[in-house]
C-alpha cells in the first residue's frame, strides 16, 4: 500500500533495512522504523496542532508500543500518549511515558482500574454507567476525582465490528443524573470512534461527530461549559483542519507518526513514510516464493514487495493475499524469479501490536545508519 510512496520520499530507509538484513543484523520477520523521520512527523504534526488549538495525544499501537520511538515523539513536542488498553497504558508508563488518555477502545477491567487510576491519566473513557461508577468508587478510595470522557455511540453511527459500546443519546439522557452524583469522576469531555475515514483519497467526517454534537449541546443544556472534543481516527496534518472545523479539541495521531494513514499512499503530506517490514524468502514451491511471516496483518491493503540482495538488483513482485483464517507462517508471492535468502521488504498498513514480529528501531539512515535497539512488539527490548 506504502511502497511507492516509501521509494518515493524514504529510499534511505529501504537501502539501510535491506543493508542490514543482508549483513544479519536484523532477521526476517522485522519492522524497521527510521527514528529521525518519526521525530520530523512529530514534530509536523504538532505545529500544525497547535495553530489549530488542538490537543494531541500519540498512539503507539502501530509501530508495537515502543518506547525509543515514543520518547522521540515526545521530544518533539507531543507530550502524552493514548493507551489503546490498559496494557499499553501500563507499558509506556513503565518507560517514563505520560498517560493522557485511556479506555477509548478498550475499558480497564475492574480489577486493574487503580492501577491505571495509580499512572495519573488524563482522561479516562467510560462505555456505561456502570465502568462510570466503577472508576468513581476507585478512585474515591484512591482520593482522586478522575476527569472521563463519555464515548458516544448511537445505534446509526460507524462503529467497527468488535468495538461496539458506549452510550446512546437516549443512554445518556436516563444515565446523566445517575452520574452526575457519582464523586470521584468529573464528566469532563465526549469521544468516540472513528470520527474521520478517508473515502476516495478525500478525509470525511463520519455521523459519530453529529451525535457528539448532539450529546455535547444536551450536556451544555445542563450548564457543563467546558467539555473536550475528543475525535480520533485519521489525525494527520491534512486533517486538523477539518478536526477544528467540526469542533475537535483533541486528536490521536498513530498512523501520521510513521506516515501511513490512507492519505499518505496517495499524497505527498508533510509527514513522510518511517516504517518498513522486512522479512526473507524461505522456499520456492508451486511457482510461487514464500516467506517468512509472523508480521502480516489482514488490512495491510498490500500490493507488492521489493526483493533482492543489494541495491542494483531489487525488483518489484506482486504479492498474494493472506488469507486471514489462517495463521501467517508464511507470506507469498507471485513469482519463482526469486532465491532463498533474498531480502523482502514491504510497506503497508499495519498494527504491530496485534503481530508477533520484532521491531528494529534505526536512526541517522541518511549518512551512516545505526540501529538502536531491536524490540518486540509489545515494546520489550529483546538486543
């Protein structure tokens, strides 16, 4: 899905991964992440934040909660991350990351809630009344009052299949008294998700911003005179604007950081590619080479791969679609006119979090590459 544009805006980065795959620095299997480009999306992003008075919190789920790269986004002027799940929260915690909102996606389990609440997040989101009133009871024996974002979801919005959850307009109405009287949360913003999807290379606002629209006018109705907007979902430098035009406070950059958001297969954004999978040619069976897996994800959208051992003699190959029910030991491709031990390198749409692949982090790849530390993709520093 990224090829194209990663030969167009970050060759570098394809010569340093296939130099060091090559050379056995790095297996197959191997997310490569240029730090130095993370650092100038970053840092794209964030001015372009704030001439739009817009909050920004980073999410990590993408290049597999890594912390070297995380701190670099923070360092360049983002200073907070979102937590996927509790997990992510606890992980990037760990490593001296800031946690500014939680729960968007994933509730905290009631067990792990002081846990978290322990992390001092922001915001925390709650689906119901009922993980409301759980926050609130925890952190009232914890002292605190914890600031909540109400996730908005009406029966007609666009909610991905395994996301659902959160409050309808008629939930909110029946539950608002309810919780109003709970002490140890503050209503102090709405969210939901996704807020912006990308149709035909064009950013469009999906209907879950009307029904935040509509909740927050209720809210403000009952004298609430400061509530975040919360809109994740395809934040980028191409967005913000229309973030700020349907009246976002906040936004969730993850894809932009590494410059793979729809947009950037097709554009030339000021955030530019930073992130390529490289993997190696296993076998040779039915006219087709297979490869070493582990790293593929179902929504990649890939269309081809480079293959070769050096610089003069990579080549681009159509690849074959995974199929998804299956485990992905292998990837394919579309041709026998390869060797074993051929790097392959790919760049498309992922979450490595949900992978089981390693993740290497270089920098300086423009003069004289470096790679900095080899990760999982839990963000666990493995060499």
């Amino acid at each position: 899905m990224f090829l194209q544009s990663t030969i167009k805006h970050n060759q570098k980065l394809i010569e340093a991964a296939l130099d060091f795959h090559q050379q056995g620095i790095i297996p197959p299997n191997t997310y490569v992440i240029d730090l130095d480009t993370v650092k100038r999306n970053a840092k794209a992003l964030s001015e372009k934040a704030k001439k739009q008075d817009i909050e920004l919190f980073f999410m990590t789920k993408q290049f597999g909660r890594n912390p070297l790269v995380a701190q670099a986004i923070v360092e360049s002027g983002i200073e907070k991350a979102v937590a996927v799940d509790p997990w992510e929260a606890m992980t990037l915690s760990k490593n001296g990351i800031q946690i500014g909102h939680v729960g968007h996606l994933v509730q905290i389990p009631v067990h792990m809630i002081s846990t978290i609440l322990n992390l001092n997040p922001d915001y925390v989101t709650v689906f119901s009344y009922e993980n409301a009133r759980n926050i609130s009871r925890i952190a009232q024996q914890m002292g605190k009052k914890q600031k909540v974002f109400l996730r908005i979801a009406n029966k007609d919005d666009y909610i991905y299949n395994g996301q659902e959850g959160g409050f309808t307009f008629e939930q909110l109405v029946k539950d608002i008294e309810s919780m109003e009287k709970l002490e140890g949360i503050e209503i102090a913003g709405l969210t939901s998700f996704p807020c912006i999807l990308i149709q035909d290379d064009v950013p469009t606002i999906t209907p879950n911003v009307k029904s935040m629209q509509t909740a927050k006018l209720f809210l403000m109705n009952r004298g609430y005179e400061k509530l975040e907007m919360n809109m994740p979902s395809a934040t980028s430098t191409a967005t913000m604007k229309l973030l700020k035009e349907n009246g976002a406070t906040q936004g969730e950059p993850g894809h932009a950081l590494i410059g793979t958001t729809p947009l950037h297969a097709s554009q030339n954004l000021e955030e530019k590619p930073a992130m390529v999978y490289v993997s190696e040619v296993s076998h040779l069976y039915n006219n087709h080479a297979y490869v070493f897996g582990g790293g593929f994800y179902p929504r990649s959208h890939m269309k081809e791969a480079l293959v070769g051992t050096n610089r003069q003699n990579l080549k681009r190959v159509p690849t074959i679609d995974n199929v998804p029910t299956n485990i992905d030991y292998y990837g394919s491709l579309a041709t026998d006119g390869v060797r074993v031990g051929d790097t392959v390198i790919y760049a498309f749409r992922t979450q490595v979090f949900v992978t089981n692949a390693h993740v290497a982090v270089l920098k300086n790849i423009s003069a004289n590459p470096e790679l900095v530390g080899i990760y999982d993709s839990m963000g666990n520093l493995i060499n």
